[in-house]
C-alpha cells in the first residue's frame, strides 16, 4: 500500500495523515490549499486499481454521494480517476464511528438510541428518495460528531439499479452481521434491506453487541436466515416495549413484513420518544396507516403488547446458552464505570440542551389536500415544510398550472421536509421535452426541432460517465411540458473532470536569444512562457536566467518565467546575491534494502525555483541560487513525498551559505561524507525576483 502522507495531489490537496484504512481504500486528513480547508481524502489502494469491479464500486460511491445532499450524510467535493491514482475527496468529519462508541460505552441508554436512530432513518430516506439504496449500514460507517450528531458514510457498495444483486462471495462478507437475509442468500434487494440493517444497529446500541455471533462468518449468515434474536426486554427490562417491537418488526426475515420504508420507521420510533408506553400492533392492517399505535389508555395496556411474530425463544435452554450472555469482563466494568458516567453525563446534557430547543424531535404532519390549488401559489408560499417535485400533465379539461393530483395523497401522515409529487396541468398546445440523452450535437438539435422546440443552446460540461460529445442531459429535464418558446439548454460531455497530470523536464535556454528560448519551450509542451527583461551587460535579449530551473520537472501549464538582459546596465541596478544551499539528505532504504528516491522541492516566495529527484541515500544535495532585489526573500526547501519542509529568510544584499538537515529523517544510522553530494542543479541557475 503505497502511503501518500506528505504528497500534495493535483497540486491542492496535501495529505497529513491516515485517518482510516478499508478493505479497498485508505482514508487521508488533507488541506485543499485552494478552498482553505480540511477535508478527507479516499484514495483507492494501489492493488486494485486493476480490478474492474473495485474501481467500479468505487466510481459508484462518488456517484450516489454527489446526488445526496443532506446534513446526516458525508458531503463529496471532488473526485479524480486517474489510471494510477484514484480519489474522492469528502467532507472531513472530526469525531468517531458508532462502533467505537457502542464498544466504549457498551448498551447506550435507549434514548440516545433513538436520537442516533432518528438521524440514521432520515438520511436513509433521503438516499432512497434519489433510488440509491446504501447496502452496507452498519456502526462502522456511522460517525458520530461531538455534539451528538450522526454522519452516515461509505457508500461503496450503494446500487442505484435495484435488479442487482449481491451474495455472500462479494466483499461485503465483512459486514455479515448487518446484512439482511435476502442479501445473504443474494437475492433482489431494495430499501428494505436498509431497514433489516438499522434493525440490528438499533439492537446493538441497546443490547451493547450485535444479535447474532459465531466463529465464521458463514455461521452468522445462517443465523440470519434462520435465528431469533433474544429479547431485548431480556438482556435489559429497562427497554421501552415499543421499541423493543420497533426493532423485531425492522428485523423479520421476509422483507413484506418490515416497515416498507424509513419514513414508517421514523413515525413509530417517533410515537416512542413521545410517549415511551406506546406499543404497537402489526397483527393486522385495517387502513392505509403503517401502524396502529395503542397507548396506555386503551384496553391493551403497554404490559400484553401484541406483535405479529411468535414469541422469541432460546433454542437450548442450557447452562451454554446461558453463558453467551455472561460477561466475563464485569469487574472490569465496574472499575471503569467512573469514566463511563462522565460519559453518559457529558451525552445527557448534549440531548437535554437539543430537547428543550425542540431540535430531538421530528414533525409530523397529516398532509393537505392540495388538488385544485395553483402550482405557482403553492412553491411561491412559504406555509408547507415540503420538498414539492412537479410532474406536468397535458390536459383541456383545467386551466394550466394547476395541481390536478398528488403523491402522498391527501391524509396521509408525513414528516416535514419529505417529498411530495404534485401532477400540474399543462396545455394540449404545450411540449415534451425530448429525450435526446447520449446523442451527438447533430442528433439532437434534429429531436429538438422535430418537436417545434428551436430556442435552445449548447454548453459542455465534464461526466465520468457519457463520451465526450454526447448529450448528458437538458435544462429542463426530459419529459417537462414547456412552450414553443421555452429556451433548452442541452449539456454535453467534455470527457471526465480529470486528466492525467504530465510532468515534463524544464530545458536549459540560459544563453539562447528570446525568440529562440520561446520556441523551445513550447516545442516542449510548455504553455505559459513569461520573459522578464534585467539590467545587464550580456547581450541584449539573450537569457540570463530562468525560474524552474533546469532539469525541473513541471506541467504544460505551468509559469516559466524567462529573464533576458537589456543589454545594458545603469545606476538603478538592483542588487545580487550569491546563496549557496547545501540540503543533507536522509538515508531511507525501502523494504528491499534500495534507497528510495524523492523530490527536492525549493521555492523562492512561493514560486517554483527547483523541482527534482533525488536519491535519499544520505549525501548532501547542492544548490546554486542567485538573487537580485532589494527585500528579503523566503526559501522554502521540502522532500515531498517524506514531508520533510524547512523555510529560510535570505538577503539579496550579501552572499551567503545556507544549510538545512534532513538526515533525522533517516531509516538508517548514516555518516555523511564531506566528500559525498548531489548536484541538482544546472550551472546557469539564477533566481527569481
């Protein structure tokens, strides 16, 4: 696994430290030196930038994150997918995982639990409202921030298309004991899989462990399929029995009988934090409504709950069984039941301030009949807490604009901020917006104009996804109703966000004329050539210096900036200055025993001045600089890829000897020979103003 700490990435993102190692990528602390930021960094390892469905899975993730944008999911800014390097940068969340928490903690009082629950179910909707179905929930990708706040993350093995399946071959063998039974027997999966997921996390954080354990992770799947797990109101009688039946109905093995979605989900464990005595009954379904709530003043009192699975039993009543659920560590919780209380005090008045700021509890609505309102009157009102979605509906029987139909329908209960579809009347006179998707410029222009459609305009756009040249899609989307007149902005393809950087060796032009010392360095690729004139008595126009210097490596787009003489000299000639730099390197062998190789990086106020390799073999590395102006100048002298830095402030006024000593770096004990040196440089280096 190679280990980017220290490197910079596409020249903005410079890697501080792991923060996390996964099955098919690490995870990297980093600041985007162009945004002024911290974010982290997934980069895909090394070994599997070959394999076909680990870089698909990969692109998958950056794919379902960029379509999601929600406060309980991980945000993506920016992705790369080089042939040799493979990243996706993400929001940087500072706290830790669920996992961690649960095995400091141990059973998390179940009002926390539900706080965590809440948030995970609403981001879960959020994703299944997109059609991404997550298929990896698990406390081990739930982060958990300091003011008690849940980020749900890793969407590596997310589907958009739900015809796909996933077995107990594939990589996600790892979360077996999270996955539902239709995933361990690699059946169609949907949202419902999610939901058997937030079961058994919910359980874990209650119980302190997950429901099934065994010495294979083949034994665990069958456990899923076949097993019960034991009763919560067991391991702990403290546990509210509704919730306790909110857990066993997310967890049944048929997905018919699961909450059908993570909005039935939220409203029950809802109606728990509301009223801890509600029970529920799933015997029967007489209405539209997911769930029939009971409280404590009906006949069935919170003490005979009714549930529609058997009740749940141990399969040997013997001293074994008994002894899983011995702790063996109980002293030792005991001891340690100081810091846990500190703990669970510091969580308890994180929960307390958020409730009686009313930020615990979701809303819950029962929603308006909005048929035969206007469409433009309802988004233009700032009275409903919905995310309205149009869909448009050719029609002469009502005037347009208005909403002849809705999903949810009227009454049903939702919670606030959920989407609601409203069908609003168009026109018979109005237009379709053609799908002309993957088609070239030609083609679609052509679909556009066969459906009357002529006011439109071309723009790029970058996609990872669509050929470069073809449509990706339309503003307004395929299949709005507009008017003839409506303009259609078509975006195509210009190829992926990303493109290989190449690094190209900076000639030597010192002593070539400017027209002859251009025409080499574009010959060589380089686009932004600057020539920079300098009092001097060497002839006029000829180079006298340049800045990367020699044998540099930099990028076709890169400044190189030319100085050449005026060919004269007055009494305004700014002052010079001989520095000498002598790095130490360290001496840094590889696990073969060859001494690795780095580059020497120096930079004279902030513009490149040498870029190149060297070999960390303990000598020293020379380098020549010439100075001219009158303020001082900073000098910045780095080993990239080990992270080494050290900056010096010089005067142009008077030559000097600067050293900087890179050999604690070293691997390896190293004396270095006065002898011994690199030289890096070309014999006509000067430096930059």
């Amino acid at each position: 696994m190679d280990n980017y700490v220290g490197k910079r990435l596409d020249g903005r993102y410079e890697i501080q430290e792991i923060v996390g190692v996964g099955g098919m990528s690490v995870v990297y602390k980093a600041y985007d030196n162009v945004d002024d930021r911290v974010v982290a960094v997934k980069i895909l390892k090394d070994e599997f930038l070959t394999n076909d469905d680990f870089v698909r899975r990969f692109k998958n993730e950056s794919k379902a994150i960029a379509l999601l944008s929600h406060p309980n999911i991980v945000k993506v800014y920016d992705v790369s997918f080089g042939e040799k390097l493979q990243y996706i940068v993400m929001e940087y969340v500072d706290g830790i995982t669920l996992k961690e928490y649960i095995q400091k903690q141990g059973a998390i009082t179940w009002n926390d639990a539900l706080f965590f629950t809440t948030q995970i179910l609403k981001a879960l909707q959020h994703a299944h409202d997109k059609g991404i179905v997550h298929r990896d929930i698990k406390p081990q990708n739930i982060i958990l921030l300091p003011n008690g706040n849940i980020k749900v993350a890793d969407f590596g093995i997310a589907r958009f298309s739900r015809s796909e399946t996933r077995t107990l071959t594939d990589t996600a063998i790892g979360s077996v004991h999270y996955i539902s039974p239709e995933q361990a027997k690699g059946e169609f999966t949907d949202e419902k899989a999610d939901i058997y997921s937030v079961g058994v996390v919910l359980y874990e954080m209650l119980a302190g462990k997950v429901p099934f354990e065994a010495e294979s992770a083949v034994s665990v799947a069958l456990m899923q399929l076949q097993n019960n797990a034991k009763r919560l109101t067991e391991i702990n009688p403290d546990i509210p029995l509704g919730l306790e039946q909110i857990c066993i109905h997310a967890m049944q093995k048929d997905p018919k009988d699961r909450y059908q979605s993570a909005t039935e989900m939220l409203l029950d464990v809802e109606e728990v934090i509301n009223n801890p005595k509600t029970v529920f009954d799933y015997s029967c379904f007489v209405d539209k409504s997911p769930t029939k709530y009971i409280s404590d003043t009906d006949k069935i009192t919170a003490e005979t709950p009714v549930i529609n699975e058997k009740p749940i039993e141990k399969a040997v009543d013997t001293d074994e069984d008994e002894v899983e659920y011995y702790d063996p560590d109980h002293k030792k919780k005991v001891i340690s039941a100081v810091l846990i209380g500190i703990i669970i005090l510091v969580t308890a008045t994180v929960l307390l301030v958020m409730a009686i700021t009313g930020s615990f509890k979701t809303s819950t609505n029962t929603l308006d009949n909005f048929v035969g309102f206007s469409y433009d009157e309802l988004i233009s009102s700032n009275k409903y807490d919905y995310e309205f979605v149009l869909e448009q509906k050719k029609t002469d029987e009502v005037e347009p604009g208005i909403v002849v139909d809705q999903s949810p329908e009227a009454g049903s209960k939702v919670i606030s901020g959920s989407q609601v579809k409203l069908v609003v009347s168009a026109s018979m006179d109005d237009i379709n917006v053609p799908n002309i998707y993957n088609l070239n410029d030609e083609k679609a222009k052509k679909a556009l104009s066969n459906e009357g459609l002529t006011n439109y305009k071309f723009t790029t756009i970058s996609s990872e996804t669509v050929e470069e040249g073809l449509v990706v899609y339309t503003e307004p989307k395929a299949g709005t109703v507009v008017s003839s007149d409506t303009q259609i902005v078509v975006f195509v393809s210009s190829g992926p966000t990303t493109k290989e950087v190449v690094n190209i060796e900076v000639p030597d032009v010192t002593g070539l004329k400017q027209e002859g010392a251009r025409a080499f360095l574009e010959k060589m690729g380089f686009k932004n050539v600057n020539f920079v004139t300098q009092d001097d008595l060497r002839p006029k126009g000829v180079v006298i210096s340049q800045s990367p210097a020699a044998g540099s490596s930099a990028t076709a787009d890169d400044k190189i900036k030319v100085v050449i003489s005026s060919g004269e000299t007055t009494t305004t000639t700014k002052p010079t200055s001989k520095v000498s730099l002598s790095v130490s390197l360290p001496k840094i062998v590889d696990e073969s025993g060859e001494y690795i190789t780095d580059t020497l990086e120096v930079t004279i106020d902030g513009e490149t001045y040498l870029n190149q390799a060297v070999t960390l073999n303990g000598t020293n590395a020379s380098v020549s600089i010439t100075l001219d102006g009158e303020n001082e100048a900073n000098v910045k002298v780095s080993l990239t890829d080990i992270g080494a830095l050290e900056t010096k402030t010089v005067s142009p006024k008077k030559n000097m000897n600067l050293k900087v000593d890179f050999s604690g770096f070293s691997n390896e004990k190293t004396t270095i020979s006065s002898n011994d040196s690199q030289t890096v440089q070309a014999s006509n280096v000067n430096g930059a103003q």
